[in-house]
C-alpha cells in the first residue's frame, strides 16, 4: 500500500501499469496555475457529461492562487462537486478509479482527490416480478445501490433508522450495507451480523442470500434462513417489525434476517386489504399449504393400507380405475409428481418462443392420453393436479423447494406404513421446523409460543395486530442470549 | 448426520412392506349371508365387480358382466370359509366394507353368539353394518337377485330398509353391534328385520332379468323378529311391529289408517311425536305408564266428515288415538302372551331407575312380564295441514 | 443444540404434562376404568381429579424448591450422594417402566388397529426413531412441538365431541352407584396411578429454564384438571353412546366410539385420522421420559461433547426396545403386567419418593427458619 509519489509523470505511468494499460483509461492533462494536473478516469465506468461539465469546465477557468498556497487544498474545497476525497494511498486511489470515480493528481503533492462521477448501468425502477399485488405500490429494488437505498430512506424518514457499510468480496469489493430501526431491533445481533460481514474471505459475492449462507451457521434445514423480497414496501415493514436488512450492491432484492414461519403464509397484501378478506386470504393459504403436503400421501395411504378410510361409494370407482394401470399405487404417485415438477422447471427455463409448445406437451401427456393409454389412473391425475395447484401458491423458491421436499418423505412415509407413516412423518415435520433457529431466534416464533394478545394472530389476521407492529417487538429477539449458536 | 440415519430408516422400511395391499389385489365384499346347515357354516359373498370394461370413457354402453358376483362355501367356521373362498374367487376377500349381513332363519334359532365372534373379533370389518333375517327361503339366493334400480342388491334393500322405516313403519333397521350391546344389556331382548324372497330367485340372477320392466324376484320386508336371550323366538306381522316401533319410539313418520264409518277408512300421518315411559310399582307389582304426546296431520278422509268444525276434527282425533293405542296394546300383548321375551325394555327401565326393586324380582322377572300390567295414554294433536279444507265425500252435503 | 439457556414459556411447561398426563388413557386406564365400575367410571374420574390435587401439590412444591437445579441435583443435594444416588436409581427404573409401557402401548394400538402383519419391533423401531430425534433436538424442541401439537389436539378433540353428541343415550349412564362408593373410590386410586407420573417427569426441566416462572404453578394445575376433564369428557362419551356393557368389550374403546361418527353421509370412517389424538399424548410422554433419562446419565458420566450425547440417547431408546420385546412380548403378558404390576411399581414407587422429598425439603426449610431465628 504504497503512497503517492509527487512526480506526477512517475504516478501515471505506475497507474498505467498497475491496471495493464486498459484501453478505457483516459487521461488528460491541464496546467492549472501553473502546475501540472492530470484527470484520470475510466471511460465505461464514469459519466463524461459530468466530467465535462463540472470538473474540466471549472478547471478550465483562470485559476490564480498564489505560489505557496496549496493548489491541492484550494481545489479540493471549491471544485463543484458533492462528494471529493482526498486519497493518499495507491491501492485506494485505483479502487476509486475502478468504482468509477474520476481521480485529480496535482505534480508535487502526495495527495490525490477522487470526485464521484459515477456512470449509471444500471435499470430504472420497474415493476416487481415476482411479487406483485393487485393494487398497490409495486416498485422494486433494482441493481444500483444507492437507489436501493434511497427506495427505503423514502418510506422511513425517521433518524432511527441505522445503516452500516463494509465492503466484501476479495476481488469484487462490492458495498454490503446492514439497515435496522433502532429502537425495535436487537443491536447486539446487529453488530454480531456486521462483524461476521467483514469477516468473510471470498472472492465475488452476487446475492445477498450468498451472504446470509456464509454468516449463519447452521445449514441443514430446507427452510431458508432469511426473506429475500424485492419490493421496499415490504421491506420496510419487516424492518418495523424489528428484523434486520442487508442490501448489496448489484442485487435487485435485500435480505432480511431473522426469517420466521410467518412470513412464508403472509403476503404483504394482507396488510392493504380489509381484515375480514385478508383473514380468509390467510385461512386459505394454510390450508393450501397443507393439502400440498399431504394429498399424495393420504390418497397412497387409503388406497394401499387403510381401505376402511375411503367412502364406500368411491372405493369401487377407485377400484375401477386402476384396474388397467401396470404400475403400482407409489411408482405412479413418484411418477406424477415427477412429470409435475419437470413441468415446472422447465416453464420457469424455457424461452419464451418455446413455452407455447411446452404448454401443449404437458396437457397433451398428462391429460387424456396418458389416461386413455391405461399408463395411470384417472383420480392419480386429479391428486396431483390439485397438489400441484395448492403448491403454487407460495412464491418463494426455498419455501417451495421445502414443502417439495417435505412432500417427498410424507409420501415415502405413507408408502411404508399407511396412516401410521403419514403421522410418524409429521410428528418429524414438526419436531424438524420447530427446532429450525435463524440468528438465535426460534423459526416458529410466532405459533409457538403463541404470540400474547391474539391468540389467532398467525393463521388470521386481527386488526390491532394489522397496524400495530409492537405486538411483534419481542418475537425477533434472540432466545437465548449469551450463546454462541446463531 | 442425524437426518440422514432418519432418511435410512425410512427407506428402509419400504423396502419390505408387510401390510401393503394394492386396491385392485382386494374383492370388495359388500354383503354377505350366513347359514348353518349339518353343523357347518355356509357362507356366500357378493363380490362388487370391479372390472374395466374395454378403454375408459365407454364404461355403460355394452358391459357384458354383471355388477355383482356371488361365491358360496361352506367350512367349520366363518373365518375358515371365508379364506376357502380363494380357492375360486381370484382375489382375497376384503370385509371392511360390508354393508349388510344376511342371517337365516335356522342359523338365528340356533344362537346369534354362535355366528358373531368373528366379526366382532377381526379388525378389519366395520360393526356397524344391517342386519336381516330372511325367513323361508335359502339365504344365499337372496343375494344374487339384480336390482333394477340400483346396481347392487344390497345397496337396494339397504335403501329399502331405511325408507320402510322411515316412511312404513314396520321394520327398524339394527346395527349388528346395536343388536349386540342389546343382548348384552340387562333387562332387553334385541330384535331384528326380516324378509321374504318373492318370485323367482333363479330369474332373479340373469341379467336379462333387468331388461324386463316387472322385477322376477324380489325381497320383502316383512316385519320385526323377536330374539330371546341370543336364539330366535317368533315373527311380529305388520301391525305389531308398527305398534311396536311406535313404543321405542323408533318411527319417524307413518301412516295410521281407521275407519271413521263402516265401511271407510281415513288416514292420519304422524309428524313428529315423543313417547314416555314410567313404570310404578304398585301392590309389589310393576304397573307400566306410556305416555304419547305429538303431532298428526289428515291425509286422506275418506268419509263424510266436516273438518272445518271442531267436532270433525275431534272425532277423526279420537278415532286415531283409539286405533294408536290399540296398535300399542295389540302389540304388548301378543309379546307378552306369545312369546314372553321383553324387547320393550321394562326390565331395564326398572335396574335403571329402581335398582332396590330390582334386585328383588330380578331372577322371577319372566312370569311377571307374562302379567304385567299397563296403561296407555294416546294424545295427538290434529295439525292444520293439507292442501284440501274439506273431505270430498263432505263437500257435497254442504251445498 | 445443547445450548444451556434455552427457555420454555410456563404453558408449554403445563402443556407437555397435559398431554403426557392422559397418555395412558387409551388401552389401559379406559379398559380398567370400564371394568371396575361400568357406567359409573364418570364417577371415578371426577373423585380422582380431586383426590389427584395432593400429589400434584406436592411435585409442585419440589419443584419450586432451589429453582436452579432439576430433580436429580436436588436429590442429591437434599439427601447426600449414597441415599441420593439410590433414590435418584429407583426414580430412573420407574422412568424406564413408563418409557417401556407406553412404547408397549402405542405399538399395541398401531398393530392391532392398522398394520396387523408388520412385526411389533418394526413399528417400535419406526416410532422410537420420532422421539430419539426431537429428543436429541433439545428440550426447547419438545416444548415447541408439544405446543403445536396441542392445537392439533384440540382441533381433534372438538371435532370428535361435537360429532358425537347426537347419539349420546344419557340413559346407558344409570343405575348411579349401585354397589355404593368402595369400588368407585378403589378405582379412582388405581386411575391415579395411570396419570400422576407423568406429572412427576416435569422436574427434571429446572424452574429457571422456564421463562415467566410465577405462572408455573397455576398453569400446571390447569393442565391438570384440563387432562382429567378431557379424559372424563371421553369415558362419558365412550358410556353413553355405547354403553358400558358393549364398551367393555373392546380393548380400544374409544376408537370403536369413534367409528359411529357419521355426517352428512360422506364424512365417516374417520377415526383412522382421528386416533391421531392418542398417539400425540404417547408421543410427548415418551419423549419427555427419554430426556429424563439422557439428562440423567449426562449428569453422572459427566458428558459434555454432542457426540456422546447423541450416541447415549439412541443406547437408551435401542435397550428399551430390547426390554419391550423381552417383558411385553405379547399383548396378553402386556395387558396383565399393565393391569397387576404396574400401578404398584410405578404409582406407589413415584408417590413414596415424592413424599420423602417433600417432607425433607420440609423439615429443611424449618431448620434452615431456626437457624435464622437464633
């Protein structure tokens, strides 16, 4: 980390080569009051219209000081620009340069000033994708970082809210900052989460769920460790809510951590529309999640172990149907939700100039001719149709690829003992989510131990706890405090 | 590491599942019928048939075989025979869904215990299924007769029981496991439906037999048979078995025909209505108080009879109060005196509400209920209902 | 995972004896109760609920004692180490007897009423892989779970009543008291016997892991008095929608009962789903009882590292297995050691040690009031 030399030639040429001589570096030379300058910048990564119109066009100007006065300090306070660092080592001035700033070196002096004249690559503010409200403010973080956070100081205009910035990544050295409300938060958990930010030893970091992967500890669970969003609005009421935000440059969406069970049934929606609409909403969304789990394992369980459970009208019809089908009850069952799946996948793939014939396979095999061929069965087709349908209704990629899994081992359960499997798994389940722990904070936090005053405040909604987000101060706490395990 | 010992397990266990039965390995059993001929138990299931016909979508049209198929066979025990039947039929026999049991008349006389541990015993069958008595004809025949209206018979004469009880009156239907904690109750003898097989039964199996407008056999409900302790006693007709469910208050609506003159007869419809029964001990005697309190409504009058004044509709009220009560008493009598088993249940009105007194009579309870005394009192109320105001045969005179 | 500063909150405290309180109920206790007093077993349970009230108090007072410590330090500490350590033997065989009995019981339940050609060690091995895991998860997750699955149980519970009451017969519940009072006060003792314990499996969790620990004694004997009224709520609607002389013919009355559940036509058939109910309380008491047992032997050997734990627990669940199949081996041994053996080793042994603590933490705290005074 070596300092400035003087010699201005000397420091360009070293620049030059420190960087590989890139063709996008730009260097112009000017004599300012009778001392040598030279501007530097990087062409793809700054704004010339800028450039042009603040720095050279003021530099431009008859600049007269006298012969001792320090030209450096005398630029540095009156160049037209908000943000001017003085930078005194190398390694510094060529991370400015590289971010996209524009670097002023002065012959003879052994500071450098970096003026911001960042170039914006960049999308405007657009609509979300992947969580969209019917009627409601749609706008959505985008990949600059300054914007993102600007789209949440809008909607929190209180001194409470606290940012803290590090850098991470080796070789990306992208800004990572940590957003909390101060008075609702947990600040030790805050500080332990920034510790552990600057403590990470990697190359490039895209994502900021990257990020909450390598600071947690415990990744074995299915269910995610954080809620990625990509809307502000719902980002800023998880941050009434006392959790804590970590926004990273280049990414289109913020993680906020700790995750709870909530947040996978809930939808920020529910917060705009009327209580008693919003409450059947939830209802509905429980239930749903629910059938998507264990359709396929009760209808493998009726069928093959417990006859006595199907009504008596349908077990002849049941009994009908598969008479022709080679397969036995399970393998069909995996099959379906496999073909399901692969559907899925390849929907959320494919380009769009091949979704059209996509659409037409996949009703063409699994509807009438994989029936007419006696491949299944009819009513297995309806079980995963539904199953697949109840599915969709969570958005969120990890929540969905947990209940898949989840969905997997009920079947499996079923399948090797009936009724008796289907509980056995379940008491699993909920021995498994009931013990996940996100930072220190129970996973289940909300259902388990029942939040006080409102008993039906998570499968429903109640209207003290819609607008008063202090019923929800102490369920983002840390529980056992003092321990290591986060 | 702990997940992955749970994953092991589990799939370990698919590997070799012992209890795994695919639906179409299983014959649905739907009802089945016992006999006991020469000490030996003959049994005959009716099988719902549950084959495709042809592709999918073309099921109706064409079907060549018959809804139901019937295997008879006979063995020491029931469990016994009912694993014979695999030596014919190409599937096991599945008796969770049975809905009905039909018992003959010899197997009854011999002793209900005799024919009912098995099912009691086996975890798979469901105890709540009906159960008749067919008298007079061999059992098994009754199971093989098509219905026209329905696919399976016994969904049929299910169907039949529970309307005859509803809208006749003469038959109750019985759960097997009622008709077992009856027997067990102290103080009650259990009571059971039976029927009687019309026409032809050999017709009766052909399919051909659907495709004619007028039923070839057909089975009748008759009435309710009288058990003691667990072995059959006798047959109730009609009335008595009315007057009988009319006592337990098993009827839910029913037509009560009388004559209001010599030669015609009106009838009242009961709506709804609640018996009472006491029994007072007086002289040391039992003393039996039934009380009968509802509502009736006019259906059809038939003489000439002037309803819109109150002494129209107090005479046409007496007339049905007569004609319930005499059902009632007819009904008392004829147990009393014919058969001497208490299906009414006066034994345990009495070890339940008068435990001191019956303690004392309790081992000579059969010659007293022979002469037990009793009084009914019949009152309904004549509903205003009916879409007519007065009877036909009364317009005429009014003019 | 082994974190010391977990909390439970008071209600799952009471919750999980709640649940494990009425474990027993199906297949044992309702069989006894129906034997012994027939249609008076409503009587029977409402005299236990109140004669239960001692014993209660008294494990209530142990665990208020020295919130700091579970039952088995305070043995030690109350008594010294060679009468403490005897003590604390005896407490872990009748610990192990409710281990073994209930595994016995839910296997019995699962064999006879749904897999009837798996063999019994299968099943056993199936359930107890259940309870080692959310035992190795921790106490904080047993806590959780048995709260979740307390909703469930309600769900259930209200379902299964509601279904019901349309064919209750209050008739089948008369003659009242025919043989006068001794049998219904025999059987009620006896009954006791079948729920007390479980309650005593409470103290090994410390009164200072519980969070809100003013509330424990007010909870617990709410979830006490709720457990007997649910379990009178079922032998009521087991009598009088039965009857007592039909009921007394099945060894799992309770799931006959709910086969004559009957809506609408489409909804029956569905106590296969609704026996779900008993086996949640089977559940949480073996997993309660396999904590007892594990934080036991991590007191004496002194075991620290997770490893050896983990490796301890599934030692314990493996040898209880082995002891079902050697003591429990057929349901007709099972229901004589459950009916004769039982109650004595289990009821009186908890009863008496639980009596000698209280007295010494009695006679304590007046020495200790004595020694201040003077």
């Amino acid at each position: 980390m070596s300092k400035i030399n003087k010699d201005l030639k000397v420091m360009v040429e070293e620049i030059k080569t420190k960087l590989g001589n890139p063709p996008d570096l730009i260097v112009k030379d000017l004599v300012v009051s009778g001392k040598k300058v030279s501007i530097l910048s990087i062409e793809s990564m700054s704004d010339s219209v800028i450039i042009n119109d603040f720095i050279l066009e003021y530099l431009s100007f008859d600049i007269k000081i006298e012969k001792n006065n320090n030209l450096l300090e005398y630029l540095y306070s009156n160049i037209p620009t908000n943000k001017c660092v003085k930078t005194e080592k190398i390694d510094e001035v060529i991370y400015n340069l590289l971010s996209g700033f524009t670097i002023v070196l002065v012959n003879g002096y052994e500071l450098a000033l970096s003026i911001e004249t960042k170039a914006k690559i960049n999308s405007d503010i657009a609509e979300a994708i992947n969580e969209r409200t019917t009627l409601g403010p749609n706008d959505a973080f985008t990949e600059n970082y300054q914007i993102n956070l600007g789209l949440i100081r809008k909607r929190l205009k209180t001194s409470e809210l606290k940012i803290s910035e590090t850098v991470v990544g080796n070789k990306g050295k992208s800004k990572v900052a940590v957003m909390y409300l101060d008075d609702v938060a947990d600040k030790d958990t805050a500080e332990i989460i920034f510790n552990r930010i600057k403590n990470i030893d990697i190359d490039v970091i895209f994502d900021p769920q990257q990020i909450v992967e390598l600071i947690s500890e415990n990744e074995k669970n299915v269910f995610p460790n954080c809620v990625t969003t990509e809307r502000p609005d719902y980002a800023t009421s998880l941050l009434l809510g006392g959790r804590i935000a970590i926004v990273l440059e280049n990414a289109p969406y913020i993680s906020v951590v700790p995750a709870n069970v909530d947040d996978f049934l809930q939808h920020i929606e529910d917060r705009y529309n009327r209580v008693i609409s919003s409450s059947v909403n939830r209802t509905i969304r429980f239930l749903s999640i629910i059938i998507t789990l264990l359709t396929p394992a009760i209808y493998v369980a009726m069928t093959t172990y417990n006859h006595e459970s199907i009504p008596s009208k349908l077990l002849v019809s049941f009994s009908t149907q598969r008479s022709g089908v080679p397969f036995s009850t399970i393998m069909e069952a995996l099959l379906m939700i496999m073909v399901f799946e692969i559907l899925k996948e390849t929907d959320a793939r494919a380009p769009n100039s091949y979704s059209n014939s996509l659409t037409i396979v996949g009703a063409l095999v699994l509807g009438e001719a994989a029936v007419t061929a006696g491949v299944v069965s009819p009513i297995m087709v309806i079980v995963s149709a539904i199953t697949a349908i109840s599915g969709l209704i969570v958005t969120y990629i990890d929540v969905v690829n947990g209940i898949r899994w989840w969905r997997l081992i009920f079947l499996i359960g079923a399948a090797s003992s009936g009724f008796i499997g289907i509980m056995v798994v379940s008491f699993l389940f909920i021995a498994n989510v009931t013990s996940i722990k996100s930072f220190g904070t129970p996973f289940m936090n909300g259902i388990a131990p029942m939040k006080k005053g409102n008993i039906w405040d998570s499968i429903f909604l109640s209207f003290e706890n819609k607008f008063n987000r202090t019923l929800q101060k102490d369920m983002h706490k840390p529980s056992n405090k003092g321990s290591e395990n986060k | 590491m702990i997940k992955k010992l749970v994953i092991f397990l589990t799939l370990l266990l698919v590997t070799g599942c012992w209890d795994y039965r695919e639906l179409n390995d299983l014959a649905i059993v739907g009802s089945l019928s016992i006999d006991i001929v020469d000490d030996e138990f003959v049994i005959a299931a009716q099988i719902m048939n549950a084959k495709k016909e042809g592709g999918s979508g073309n099921s109706s049209s064409g079907s060549t075989s018959t809804p139901i198929v019937v295997y008879k066979f006979s063995a020491n025990t029931i469990s016994n025979t009912l694993r014979k039947m695999t030596t014919e039929s190409p599937r096991k026999l599945y008796i969770g869904h049975i809905a009905m049991v039909l018992i003959s008349e010899n197997a009854a006389k011999i002793g209900f215990k005799e024919i009912s541990d098995f099912l009691l015993r086996d975890h798979e069958s469901r105890k709540q299924f009906k159960v008749l008595i067919i008298k007079d004809n061999p059992v098994d025949q009754a199971l093989s007769i098509l219905d026209h209206l329905e696919t399976l018979t016994i969904q049929a004469t299910l169907n039949s029981l529970n309307n005859a009880s509803s809208y006749y009156g003469n038959v109750t239907p019985i759960g097997f496991d009622e008709f077992i904690a009856l027997g067990f109750s102290k103080g009650i003898e259990g009571i059971i439906p039976y029927a009687i097989l019309e026409g032809d039964p050999k017709e009766g199996e052909k399919k051909e037999s659907t495709e004619i407008t007028i039923p070839q056999a057909k089975i009748i409900l008759k009435g309710l048979s009288v058990f003691k302790d667990d072995k059959l006693i006798g047959f109730l007709d009609d009335n008595d078995s009315i007057g009988f469910n009319f006592l337990m208050g098993n009827l839910k609506s029913a037509m009560i025909p009388f004559k209001c003159d010599e030669k015609n007869y009106a009838t009242t419809e009961i709506i709804n209505y609640k018996t009472d029964m006491k029994i007072e001990i007086k002289n040391d005697l039992p003393v039996v108080k039934i009380k009968v309190t509802g509502e009736a409504n006019q259906a059809e009058i038939n003489c000439n009879v002037d309803m819109e004044v109150i002494e129209g509709r107090d005479f046409i009220m007496n007339l049905m109060n007569e004609e319930i009560k005499r059902l009632m008493s007819n009904s008392i009598d004829n147990v009393k005196e014919n058969f001497g088993s208490d299906i009414f249940g006066f034994e345990r009105y009495l070890y339940r509400h008068n435990y001191k007194y019956w303690k004392k009579v309790e081992k000579k309870w059969d010659e007293l209920f022979k002469k037990i005394e009793y009084e009914i009192d019949v009152n309904f109320m004549l509903a205003k209902k009916g879409s007519t105001l007065d009877s036909i045969k009364g317009v005429n005179n009014g003019e | 995972m082994g974190s010391k500063n977990n909390k439970i909150s008071a209600f799952q405290f009471a919750v999980i004896g709640f649940l494990s309180g009425a474990s027993l109920f199906e297949g044992v206790a309702s069989v006894f109760l129906l034997e012994s007093s027939m249609q008076n077993s409503w009587i029977t349970v409402i005299i236990a609920l109140i004669v239960g009230l001692l014993p209660i108090g008294l494990i209530l007072y142990v665990i208020n004692y020295e919130p700091e410590k579970n039952i088995i330090e305070k043995i030690n500490h109350l008594f010294g180490p060679i009468i403490g350590n005897i003590m604390n033997v005896i407490l872990i065989g009748v610990t192990f007897v409710i281990l073994i009995t209930n595994l016995w019981s839910l296997v019995n339940f699962a064999e006879v009423k749904y897999l009837t050609e798996t063999p019994a060690t299968v099943i056993a091995i199936l359930f107890m892989a259940t309870v080692v895991y959310s035992t190795i998860k921790g106490i904080e997750t047993i806590a959780r779970s048995s709260e979740v699955l307390l909703y469930l149980f309600i769900i259930f519970q209200i379902f299964v009543t509601f279904a019901l009451i349309g064919n209750l017969e209050i008739d089948n519940l008369f003659p009242i008291m025919e043989n006068g009072i001794s049998p219904i006060l025999n059987g009620s003792f006896k009954f006791l016997t079948y729920v007390i314990p479980s309650f005593m499996l409470l103290t090994i969790i410390p009164k200072s892991m519980v969070e809100d620990n003013k509330k424990i004694t007010k909870y617990v004997i709410n979830g006490y008095v709720i457990s007997m009224l649910v379990m009178l709520l079922s032998i009521f609607v087991v009598v009088s929608v039965v009857g007592p002389n039909l009921a007394d013919l099945y060894r799992f009355p309770s799931y006959y009962v709910m086969k004559k559940i009957h809506l609408t036509g489409f909804v029956e058939n569905l106590e296969n789903i609704l026996s779900i109910l008993w086996i949640i309380n089977m559940y949480i008491c073996m997993s309660i009882s396999l904590h007892y047992i594990s934080t036991y032997l991590n007191n004496v050997f002194k075991i620290k590292s997770d490893l050896k734990r983990v490796i301890s627990i599934i030692a314990i669940a493996a040898i209880a297995i082995y002891l079902k199949d050697k003591y429990y081996y057929s349901s007709v041994v099972g229901i004589l050691i459950v009916r004769n053996i039982y109650p004595y080793i289990v009821g009186v042994a908890t009863l008496i040690i639980i009596s000698i603590i209280s007295i010494k933490i009695f006679f304590n705290k007046k020495s200790k009031e004595i020694q201040n005074q003077s």
